[in-house]
C-alpha cells in the first residue's frame, strides 16, 4: 500500500560524495609514467656520452634518481576519502508513508559506496558520519585504501561503510571531519558492528516484517541518510529490526494503490525546517498524518541535529587544566550566508558591534572561509576565537540546529540565539543564552567580562570531561529504530491537525515579536 500526497516547499541545502580516484587506476598510471621517465633517461644518458659532455650525465642521473625514488614514496602512501561540500538549492519538501506490506523482490544493500550511482548513493548532505565495522572482512563492493601513517583521516580500512547522511539547515559553516581519536573515546556501545542481512525477512514469506516507503527524498537524499532495505535496522543495532525500507514506488502493485485509505497504513509527516519557512497554509494536510518526525520535542519521532552522550567514566583530569583561551587574539566570529531572516539575528549582530568586534565570514560578510577546507576552517575558530555566535534564522519551539552541536564539539563557546530547549539538547554551562540577558548591550558586557577572565571562560568546557557530542550514524538512525519497535506494537490511530500543532503550536516570533524587539532595539517595532 502506497500513499499519494502533495509536496509542499523548504530551502534545503545538498552535499555531494567526492570519491578518491581508484588506487588500482593510480598504480597503473604511475608505472607507466616510471617506465617513460627511465625510457627518456636512458635515451638522454646516451646521448650526453655519445656528445661526452659529462656533466649534462651527470644531470641527467641525479634526475632519474629523484623520480625513482618519488615514485615510490608515491606508491607507498595511502588514498585517504576525501569529501568536498556542494553548493545549495532549493527543492520539494518530503512526506512518507509506511506500510506493512512485504513483497518478493529481495532488496539490497544500500550502502553509500564510493565512485557509484545507485538507488542507495543518492546526492548527500555535508557531514561525514560513519559506524564500526565487522572486526574481520570489508563489505562487498567497497574501495579499500591502507591507513595514512602520518594522518588521522578515516579510511575505509577503518571504516568499511561511508554515510553522508542527512544534516539539514542552514549549511553557512563548514563540517568537521570524523577522525579517529574521536572514535577511540567514544563509548563502545554507539557503534555496531554489521550483521548478517537475513534475505529470507524481505520476502512474502514473512508477513511480520514492516516495509517503510518514502515518498519524495529528503534534502535530495533519496534514504533520508538512513539507509534502503533491512540492513541499516540490523547496522543500527535495533531492538525491534524486521523492517525495511524503500523509495521506489513501482515495487507496489499497481492494484494495489486504491487501497490508500487502509487502517493498516501509518502516514507520516517528516519536517526539519522550522515553520517559519514554510510557504501557504498547510491546512490542507489535516486529519491525514498519523504520526511526525521532526525537530520538536514532542513528535512522535524526534529528529535532533544532534545528541549529548554522557561518557562511561569520566576523561582523566590532568595535572595542568588546559586553559581554552590560552593563545585566542580575538573575540568572536560568525558564519553566514543567509543574510536577512525572519528572527532578526542581523540586526542583533549589528547591534552588538557597539560594544564588541565581530568577524564576519560567508556571504553576508568581508571574510571569507573555503568550505571545502572544512577542517582548516575549524581549526582557524578553535586558534583564535573565544567565541562562536550560533544564531538560528528562525525563532520556533524547539528548533536548534547544527549550528550548535558542531560548535560544541570544538574548543569555542557557542552563543546561540533562538528558541531551542537548549537546557534539554546541550550539556550544562557550555553555551550562553542571548535571550537570557536583559538587553544586548548586557550580553556584550558579559562576553568582554569572560575575554578578560580566563577562569570564568574555562568553565563553559568542564562538560567535556564528562559527556561528549559525536558524529555517529547513531544519531541518525535512533528514530528509525523507534518507528519499527513502534510498528510492531502500536495499533491505535490518529491524525494530526497539521496547521494547529506544527505551525500554531510552534510558537515562532520574528524581530517584530515584543519580546525580541525589545531586546534587539529597547523598544517595540510597528
């Protein structure tokens, strides 16, 4: 059973995989150009004997000698993957719909491979989030390249299945890369090895499994980052795991699509824009949605942009405190490409610089960071920045975006400026609320004060020592796993009024807001 329903619009942002050339075309294309070097040194060897000219031999032999032994140092190095972030566009919005219906046809692995086109390697969103694999063996069909000595970057002999799944909002600041001593500290429990993918659950002979069809892609990633068929429930380590999912609607039978209005059917309503982006009324999807999956608190299915992990045992406190602001020459940066928004955070910014020095980079500012240079980019924050301003574009219940959690994963301090439940998503005393200071002049004092103390400034990094923020496909896959354990279990049905609960009930404020204005200008705009 299918559902049929109209797209509504978001602006969206994309990421696109840049695989790493193939090592096996690398080797032969070197031995190559090594066979033609030797070639043309031979020949030009002869010739300065034949015109003894000694010196020019002697040339000619050091040459040869230093290509030789580049190439080698060449062929002994590794292809490490590289991922380069893509432009932004703009795109339908995406609903899918659930069915318990189990077909024949066996479906695959979806795993997002290096250098291929298929139904599971969609155009992807810009981070790099990875799981662990099986200690021994690699998977079918992927590129394997050794382990850099000098280098952390994760390889595919560390990890043997790529994702780049869905991070959606605004993509103003660059991702960091996943390395390996994020995945040396982290809890072994977040990560799941492979399992076997039983075929036979994918088959009619099985009506217990759930089959989950998505309906348009998301953020034009075609498995919403999650992944196509049974395996990513098995890969994620599930409680409840005989579901599968797909986006191909032709694998429904064409008989069968008049069949919409079955009770059997649960429909959802995927969302990860706040409402204050959506374009008309929505009014017209009420009393069809059975469940959500979006950024709010109070979906059926959160969705964060990210999770706080509170670590096993807490990381060693050496005998020196680091101190975070030790080297930092400047105050506070800002990343943006998105220059005029609903919330007004331009008009906070430019308010604030009365009192403190802002750098500006991105579209709606003078500096400028490569995003494709998304690790130097980080680094360049964490070396002189005290201070990151993670100001949403929008005001709404809930929403707070990536601009926090990559923010808390470096060594700066987010400032954010929104209407997150921040106390829930973040760990304590490691952001500053703009909105909890009386007037913007108030919150500039504050950050002058904590530039000139580096005791108070310190303290916003002790939750490092006992939680932490990873990049895991974990963080994408948990609602997926509540969404089959809830399948199997959850019989009732409901529907949602859709203007009231997401739009209504989201509560969003703009600059005009009598609250944020008075904050913002110290008086009520009309």
């Amino acid at each position: 059973m299918k559902a049929r329903w109209l797209p509504h619009h978001c602006y969206c942002r994309q990421a696109h995989l840049v695989t790493t050339i193939v090592w096996s075309f690398f080797a032969t294309t070197t031995c190559f150009i090594a066979t033609t070097t030797c070639f043309i040194a031979t020949t030009t060897c002869f010739i300065t004997i034949t015109m003894n000219k000694l010196h020019k031999f002697l040339i000619a032999l050091v040459t040869l000698t230093v290509l030789i032994v580049t190439i080698y140092l060449l062929s002994a190095n590794d292809v490490p993957i590289i991922l380069l972030p893509m432009k932004s566009f703009r795109h339908e919005g995406t609903l899918f719909g659930i069915s318990e219906e189990t077909r024949n046809k066996k479906t695959q692995d979806p795993v997002i491979k290096r250098g291929t086109q298929s139904e599971g390697n969609p155009e992807a969103k810009e981070t790099l989030m990875t799981h662990l694999p099986p200690k021994s063996g690699t998977s079918q069909g992927m590129v394997t390249a050794r382990q850099p000595s000098s280098s952390e970057t994760i390889t595919s002999k560390d990890i043997n299945s790529v994702h780049l799944p869905l991070q959606p909002g605004d993509s103003h600041l660059p991702y960091e890369e996943l390395n390996l001593k994020q995945i040396k500290q982290s809890p072994v429990d977040l990560f799941k090895e492979t399992p076997e993918t039983n075929d036979a659950l994918n088959t009619n002979n099985n009506p217990q499994l759930k089959k989950i069809l998505f309906w348009n892609d998301g953020y034009s990633n075609k498995h919403f980052g999650f992944g196509f068929g049974r395996e990513p429930f098995l890969r994620a380590g599930c409680r409840v795991n005989t579901c599968f999912t797909t986006g191909d609607r032709s694998r429904f039978p064409l008989e069968e699509i008049d069949a919409l209005v079955s009770p059997h059917t649960r429909y959802v309503f995927w969302m990860m824009e706040s409402a204050s982006y959506l374009y008309g009324n929505i009014g017209h999807f009420n009393n069809i949605f059975n469940w959500t999956f979006t950024y709010r608190l109070d979906s059926d299915f959160p969705n964060q942009y990210g999770r706080v992990y509170r670590r096993r045992q807490p990381l060693q406190e050496p005998e020196e405190e680091r101190n975070y602001a030790a080297n930092k020459t400047k105050l506070a940066a800002w990343f943006v490409s998105n220059c005029r928004t609903v919330g007004g955070r331009e008009e906070l910014v430019k308010l604030l610089r009365k009192w403190i020095k802002i750098d500006q980079y991105g579209q709606c500012g003078s500096l400028s960071c490569v995003r494709k240079n998304s690790s130097g980019c980080y680094s360049m924050l964490e070396k002189n920045y005290k201070f990151y301003f993670s100001f949403e574009n929008s005001l709404c219940q809930d929403y707070a975006t990536e601009k926090l959690f990559n923010i808390l994963r470096l060594s700066v301090v987010p400032v954010v400026y929104g209407q997150g439940n921040y106390s829930m998503l973040a760990p304590p005393h490691s952001y500053i609320d703009a909105l909890s200071f009386p007037t913007a002049k108030a919150l500039a004092e504050y950050l002058i004060y904590l530039d000139k103390n580096d005791t108070a400034y310190n303290e916003y990094f002790r939750w490092k020592r006992f939680h932490w923020i990873p990049h895991t496909w974990a963080n994408v896959a948990k609602p997926y796993c509540d969404m089959c354990e809830r399948l199997h279990q959850d019989n009732t049905t409901k529907v949602y009024n859709l203007q009231q609960w997401f739009v209504q009930d989201s509560h969003c404020k703009s600059s005009y807001s009598k609250d944020i204005s008075l904050f913002i200008n110290g008086y009520i705009k009309r």
